[in-house]
C-alpha cells in the first residue's frame, strides 16, 4: 500500500511538472500535425509505462510517435531517476508518413523490482528546427522468482553415505534452497525416488531435512537410493536436484586393537610427514587395512602400515585447533569381514618460537629535566604469539648513567628520579638517558626482546647563575665589565687616599639555560675592591719657610726649628740640607734642624755669619719638596740683636720625580772618570805652571777647592767643573777671574742657580754666596 501511494504522489508530481512545461512551450497541436514548420514534438508518447520484473534485456518497452518538421531529430535520454544505465540510446525511423517518426525505448539490462520498482525518465528532441523535452515514468511490475537450489544438488546431484546401522530418524541429507521473493517461503518435496517403491520411507520436512523412518540393511536391502527432491515457492516455481543415497556396510564382527585408545604428544612445526602414532589391529588377524573414520585434514594414515603422519606442518599459531585432535582410525579386515574403531588423541604442544613483539619497540622522547618524579614515559604493551607461555616479564636494564632514573610500574616507564641535566655523563651523551626494557616470556628457553629507551632531556632554567660571566650594572662612575667575560675593569683612577674600600654590585644574568631563552635567572653579589696604598703624593710642609732666631751661644745639636711635613701616603719622611753654603753649619736630625758646631764672633778671629738660609729637602722616598728656614744669629757680645733682613716670599720648588738610584757600576766608573779627570787637571795646571808663574800661586790656591766642590756636588753640578776646566785649559784672565781671586778666602765654589741659570760663589762653610753676573748684588735667593 504504502509504495503504491508513493508511487502515486511521485507520478502526480511529474505529471504537473510536465503539464507546466508544456504550457511553457508552443508544443504543436498533437492530434492534427499540420505542415507549418514548427518546434519538435512528443506525438503519443506515454506517461506511464510498466514493464515486467522479467522482461529480457534488449526488449522494447514502448514505441511512440515524434513530429519533427526537420528531417533528423534526435531523441535523447536526459536522465533517469534513479540514475542507472537501464535504457539503450533510443532510435528514431521515419515513417511513410512525413515529419513522424517513431521512436524505441530498449531495455539494456534487467530490471528488479526488489531494487528499483520506478524509474521516472526525462526524454529530450533535438532538431534544427528546436527542443522539447518530456517525461514519462517506467513501472516495474513485480514478478515472482523461482525458488534457487543449491547448485551441486540441482546437477549433478549430491551422494551422502550411510553406514546401515545408522539410526532412523536421523538426518541423511539437507536440502539448501532460498527464495529472492519477499515474504514468499518455500516447500520441499521428494517427488521421485529409486527404486520406486522406498519413497515412502523417505521424508523432508520444511527445512530440507531428508530423514528414513527405516534402517538401511547393507546384506538384505537396497544399497543406493536416489532421491529427486522439488523446491516450490508459494507460486509454485520450483528448482528440483538429486540426492543419492549409499549404504556403507558395517562389520558387525570387531577387529581388536593392540592399544584401542592411545594419547601422544607432538611439538608444533615438525614439518609434513611428521610421525604422530601408530595403530596397530590385532595381528592375529589379515589382511587389515586402516581409514579414518572421518576425514581428518591435519593427518594422513598409512593404509596398510597405520602410521598417523602429519598431513602438513603443524603450526599452533597459525591454528589453534590443532591443540587437540581425536582421531577415530577405523581397521577393516575385508576377508574376515571384521572390523574395529580405534581412538587417537593427539596433543600438538607449543614451541617458544617467537619473542615478545612489544610496542612501542623503542621510546624515544624529549623531555624537560624538571620532569617530576612518577611521571609516566609511556606504556609499553607486549604480545607474545606463542599459544602458550606468552605471559610476559618486563626488566629495566640501565646503564651508569640513568641507574635509578626510571622504573616501571604496570607496564609504564616511569621517571624514579629527576633527570638533571646537568651532568657530565649526560652531557657527554648528548643529553639523552639510555636504558633497555627487556621483554621476556616464560617459554623454556625464555625469548626476549628488547625496547631501547632513549630519553632526551632539555635543559630548564633552574638555577641562579654563580657569579662566574657577570653583567655589571650599568652606569657605575669607577668600574666596568665585560658582559661576556666578566673581567672588571677601572674606568678611572683610584685614590687611596680618598677611599680605601670600593663596592661594585655585580649582576649575572645566565643565557642558554633553557630551551626556553626567555628564561633567564639572575643574580647580584657585592664585589668588595680594596684601593692598595701607593706613594704617589709628595710630602707637603705646612708652613714651607721658617724663621727663627737664636742666640751665638746655642750649643750646637740643640734643635733651632722642626719642620711639619706630612705626607698623604703616610710614608716616613727624611730631610736633607741641599743648598751646600750651610751644610755644615747646620745639620738635620729627623725634621729638627740644629747647629753643628758653636757660633763663634770673635772680633778679630773667626766671625760667623749672622743670617743663614737653609734649603732644606723632605722627601718621603720617591717624591720630595722643600723647604726654607731663615736663622738670624744674635752674637752673645752684641747689644743688640741684628734686624733680620726682610726676606722675600720664599719659593717653593716641589720636585715631582723618582729619585734616581745609580747602580753600584755606574759609581764606580764615575768616580773612576772623575780621579783621571783630576789628574789631568793636575798635570795640565803644573804645564801651565812651568810657563806662566804669574798665575802659579792663584792656580794652586783655586784648585784645592775645586776638588772638594766636585766631590760634595757629586754629578749633579758639573756645570762648576766645566767652568774650572774651561778656564784652566785656556789660561786667559777674565774680569771675574779677578774677582773669584779676590774673594777666594771668603768664597770656597761656583755653582749655577738651577733656576735662574746665573752663576754664583759660595761658601761651603758659611753657605755665604755672591752672584757673579752682577757683582754688586748681594741677593738670596
Ligand atoms: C487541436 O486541433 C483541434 C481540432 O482542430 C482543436 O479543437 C484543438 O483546440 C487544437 N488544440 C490545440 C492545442 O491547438
Ligand atoms: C547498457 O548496459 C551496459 C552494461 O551495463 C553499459 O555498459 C552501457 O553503457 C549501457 N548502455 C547505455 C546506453 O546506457
Ligand atoms: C503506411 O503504411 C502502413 C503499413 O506500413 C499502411 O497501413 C498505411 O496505409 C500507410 N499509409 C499511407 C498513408 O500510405
Ligand atoms: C512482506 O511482509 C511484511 C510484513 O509481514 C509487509 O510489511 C510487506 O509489505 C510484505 N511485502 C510484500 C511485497 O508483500
Ligand atoms: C514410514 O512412513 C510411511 C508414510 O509416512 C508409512 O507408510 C510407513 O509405515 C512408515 N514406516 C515405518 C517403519 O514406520
Ligand atoms: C517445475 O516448473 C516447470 C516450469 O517452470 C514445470 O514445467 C515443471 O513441471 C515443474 N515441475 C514440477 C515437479 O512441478
Ligand atoms: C594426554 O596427554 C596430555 C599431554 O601429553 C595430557 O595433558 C592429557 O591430560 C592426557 N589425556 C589423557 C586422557 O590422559
Ligand atoms: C628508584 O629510586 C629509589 C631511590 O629514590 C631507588 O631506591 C630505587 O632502586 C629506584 N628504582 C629503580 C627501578 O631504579
Ligand atoms: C613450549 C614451552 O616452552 N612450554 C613450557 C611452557 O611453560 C611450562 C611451565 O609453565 C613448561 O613446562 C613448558 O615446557
């Protein structure tokens, strides 16, 4: 009901969408086809055709009219829902009739009403003179199939055996046979047999089941039947076959066995042929031959010698039926009509063949080393295809390196402990933990397989870097840093002095710690530099010149005046007279300054100086200065003590340079220089001397004095040699020469103003000295 209805609603549908196409066209006046050129046209083409379920192939399932003013209109199939190929490219003749011609639907295939029941088909003419197109729809009347039997039963016809003490009632054969038809249903039916007149000892019910209500008697009765069986369905379409019957004849006389029931045992995988057992008759009797009762593909058994063999290599893991096997072996003794039945249990044992097949079969992973602990790695899952003993142990196998790294639990690699990475032996492997999951099984012996474990750790950023490539931070006034090599470096000078301790804040930021280079740590630590001293300051006196004045009769060594020098690099301080006139006069001890011997004013005897200027040298090693002290002598016989001459601002001459240590060579040679130098003089002078004894007695006097100013000044003032030498070489009498003469009892050397340049004579006991270059001035310096 329900496809009809279906069917219906479909065929009102198409038949609206074709009135409306038409409506749409100037379709020609189909009843009276006129001469006027016009489009094509359908002339009877049918709405509704219907074609049996069993129309043949190639068979004309409608024939129509089209009108066509042109000479060759083509018909074509536009589509067919649902699409199938079911209909040939249709043809159009000509008929006696012009601008008619008929048209042929073909069916190509079969059509099947279980399939499709309706096609609806779009039909389109082309010709020069235009294009329609029209449907039409294609019913498909269910026709009924015949029942279909099973191939070999319906020729050549099936032969089953029966041995003739098989129980009545029991199944002898089934019929297979089925119908396509919906809801339809079958019957069975022998409608012959042979011979004629046991058909009714036969039966077959609904299902095929051929049974006899009768034994078979091999001796007495018939030994082969033969039974035609019909198949109809409720139409009454029928497939028919044979089935032929044979009566096995069964010894009613039994054949003993030596061993009737025997259980053996074999290894899987012994090849073909493989000896299993051996079934032995009684020996007594003859003539034995052995069969299986039924057929036992996995075995073969020697007729005459009942050796059971293997048919095929037996291989428990290709089947596992074969596991066990019971084979009824049957012994026939034909000429003494006996025969027995004997039972072979055959048991096919297992081999360990094949190891573990475990998967994953290797675990590789990259992981971070922070990693916690139970984490799990992975799963490994292992088979064993063995039948038997595939139960399967897995161990961890590790090396130095990743003992105690992982473990496994149920079947898991778990992390046991953390995986640094910052260790040497990791490292050296390329960062990656190595260890062996051995699978084995319980086979004897035992196989096993091995899932390589490669763990690749990353590093993470977990520490804060140790102060070893630090960044300085920025911006400090004293220090810098090498951001790479962490080296420090000064910027400026460093002042003792000023500050002995200095802090430098010293940062390091890691790189390259973490696969993430984000990650960075830092730290900050307190870098201490202490400043060492070094003398690099001279002494300072505070004042620089010193006035004082004593009386004659000051006893010599008491101290007159103590400079106050300091020196910033706390260095002990010396001092020295360096202006030679005073030397030994005046003497230093420490920074006190006091009189080497007594004053002495005796009116017409010995009269010393009553003013002095002493230049006195402080020097704290390395650097020097100096200072000036002005000491007024009051003789104790005058009544009055001598105004002291005013005195201009002292100069200060600080000498900033190294003081200049000769080695001990130099001093010998330069001595050495100087003794021959003397000599020279010497002999010079005598030469001299033989020619000229006018200047004989100024020569003699001059020269002993030159000798001890040489010897005081050491090399620092050669300048006053050269002027003895320049003028005992040349011999000439010059103003100054004079004068030198005539000041010789108060002047004992010569000396150049390393400041002004300008010559002078002094005294070297009294330190009085007299500017040459102008005699009247009697100035100090
Ligand atoms: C076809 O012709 C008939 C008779 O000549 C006429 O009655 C009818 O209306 C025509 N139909 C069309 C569609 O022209
Ligand atoms: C007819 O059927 C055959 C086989 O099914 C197919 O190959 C062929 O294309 C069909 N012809 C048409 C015209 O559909
Ligand atoms: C056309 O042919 C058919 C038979 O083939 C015949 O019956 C019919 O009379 C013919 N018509 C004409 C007009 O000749
Ligand atoms: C077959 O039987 C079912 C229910 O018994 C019914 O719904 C269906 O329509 C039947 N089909 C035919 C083709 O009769
Ligand atoms: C077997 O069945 C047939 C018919 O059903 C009957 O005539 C005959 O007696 C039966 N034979 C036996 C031994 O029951
Ligand atoms: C089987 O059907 C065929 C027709 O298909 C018929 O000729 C024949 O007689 C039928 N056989 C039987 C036994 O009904
Ligand atoms: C047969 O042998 C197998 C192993 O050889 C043994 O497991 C089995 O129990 C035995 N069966 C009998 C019935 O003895
Ligand atoms: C796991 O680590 C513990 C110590 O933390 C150790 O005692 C144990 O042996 C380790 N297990 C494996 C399987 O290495
Ligand atoms: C084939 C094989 O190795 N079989 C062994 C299986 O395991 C049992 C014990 O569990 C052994 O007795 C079998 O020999």
């Amino acid at each position: 009901m329900e496809s009809v209805f279906f069917s219906a609603l479909l065929l009102s549908a198409t038949l609206q969408q074709s009135s409306v196409f038409v409506d749409s066209q100037t379709t020609p006046n189909t009843t009276a086809p006129v001469s006027t050129p016009q489009a094509p046209g359908f002339v009877d083409l049918p709405v509704w055709v219907e074609v049996l379920e069993s129309t043949v192939p190639r068979s004309v399932i409608t024939q129509f009219q089209i009108h066509s003013s042109s000479p060759d209109p083509e018909l074509h199939i536009l589509s067919v829902t649902p699409h199938a190929a079911v209909f040939e490219t249709p043809m159009v003749n000509p008929t006696n009739v012009s601008d008619i011609f008929t048209a042929q639907i073909v069916l190509n295939g079969s059509v099947d009403y279980e399939r499709v029941s309706l096609y609806s088909v779009r039909l389109g003419i082309v010709s020069a003179s235009g294009y329609i197109q029209q449907s039409f729809h294609v019913q498909i009347i269910d026709v009924n199939e015949p029942p279909e039997c099973e191939t070999h039963f319906q020729f050549p016809g099936v032969e089953v055996c029966v041995p003739e003490d098989a129980s009545p009632f029991g199944p002898l054969y089934t019929v297979l046979a089925r119908d396509q038809d919906e809801n339809d249903t079958i019957t069975f039916e022998i409608s012959q047999a042979l011979p004629v007149s046991t058909i009714r000892r036969f039966q077959i019910d609904g299902r095929g089941r051929i049974t006899s209500n009768q034994t078979f008697d091999y001796q007495n009765g018939p030994r082969e039947f033969s039974l035609s069986v019909v198949v109809r369905d409720r139409q009454a379409s029928n497939c028919s076959g044979t089935v032929r019957i044979k009566v096995l004849k069964v010894y009613t006389q039994p054949l003993d066995f030596l061993l009737p029931v025997q259980n053996v045992s074999l290894l899987e995988n012994q090849g073909a042929g493989a000896a299993v057992a051996t079934v032995r008759a009684d020996p007594s009797v003859s003539a034995v031959f052995y069969t299986f009762v039924k057929l036992y593909p996995p075995y073969k058994i020697g007729r005459e010698d009942g050796v059971i063999r293997t048919a095929y290599n037996l291989d428990l893991e290709a089947d596992a039926t074969l596991t066990q096997t019971v084979l009824l072996v049957r012994a026939l003794s034909v000429l003494e009509d006996r025969s027995g039945t004997a039972t072979v249990t055959v048991n096919v044992l297992d081999v360990n063949e094949h190891p573990p097949f475990c998967s994953p079969s290797v675990i590789i992973l990259t992981v971070p080393e922070t990693t916690e602990v139970g984490r799990s790695l992975g799963s490994i899952t292992c088979l064993d295809i063995d039948v038997t003993n595939h139960s399967i142990s897995l161990t961890l196998i590790e090396n130095d390196v990743s003992r105690f790294r992982f473990r496994l639990r149920d079947g898991q690699l778990q992390v046991n402990s953390s995986l640094d990475y910052d260790i040497e032996g990791v490292a050296a492997n390329h960062f990656q933990y190595e260890a062996t999951i051995l699978a084995t099984d319980s086979g004897s012996p035992a196989l096993s397989t091995e899932v390589q474990v490669l763990i690749t750790v990353t590093p993470v950023n977990e520490f804060d870097p140790q102060v070893v490539s630090p960044l300085v931070l920025p911006g400090h006034a004293l220090f810098s840093i090498d951001p790479i090599g962490g080296q420090l470096y000064l910027r400026s000078e460093l002042d003792f002095e000023e500050k002995h301790f200095h802090t430098v804040k010293v940062q390091a930021v890691d790189f390259d710690q973490d696969v993430d280079r984000t990650n960075q740590r830092t730290s900050v630590t307190d870098i201490t530099i202490q400043v060492q001293n070094v003398n690099d300051n001279a002494p300072v006196c505070d004042p620089v010149s010193y006035e004082s004045t004593i009386f004659s009769t000051l006893a010599a060594g008491v101290g007159i005046i103590t400079l106050t020098c300091t020196d910033a690099d706390g260095d002990a301080l010396t001092a020295t007279i360096t202006n030679g006139a005073v030397v030994d006069r005046f003497q230093m001890n420490g920074l006190t300054l006091s009189s080497r011997n007594v004053f002495s004013f005796v009116p017409d005897g010995v009269y010393d100086d009553t003013w002095y200027e002493v230049t006195v040298r402080v020097s704290d090693g390395k650097f020097s200065t100096d200072a000036v002290v002005y000491i007024t002598v009051v003789p104790w016989s005058t009544t009055k003590p001598t105004t002291p001459t005013t005195t201009k601002a002292p100069r200060v001459v600080t000498v900033l340079r190294g003081v200049w240590a000769p080695e001990p060579w130099f001093v010998a040679v330069l001595t050495l220089t100087g003794a021959l130098l003397l000599l020279t003089v010497g002999l010079l002078t005598w030469a001299m001397c033989t020619r000229n004894s006018t200047w004989e007695k100024e020569e003699q006097s001059l020269s002993p004095h030159r000798d001890s100013v040489q010897k005081k000044d050491g090399m620092g003032n050669h300048t006053a040699s050269d002027e003895g030498e320049k003028m005992s070489l040349d011999g000439s009498v010059s103003l100054s020469r004079v004068e030198i003469h005539e000041d010789v009892t108060r002047f004992n050397g010569k000396a150049q103003d390393p400041v002004s340049g300008r010559s002078y004579l002094f005294n070297s006991v009294t330190g009085e000295r007299r500017w040459l270059d102008t005699p009247t001035a009697d100035t100090h310096v």
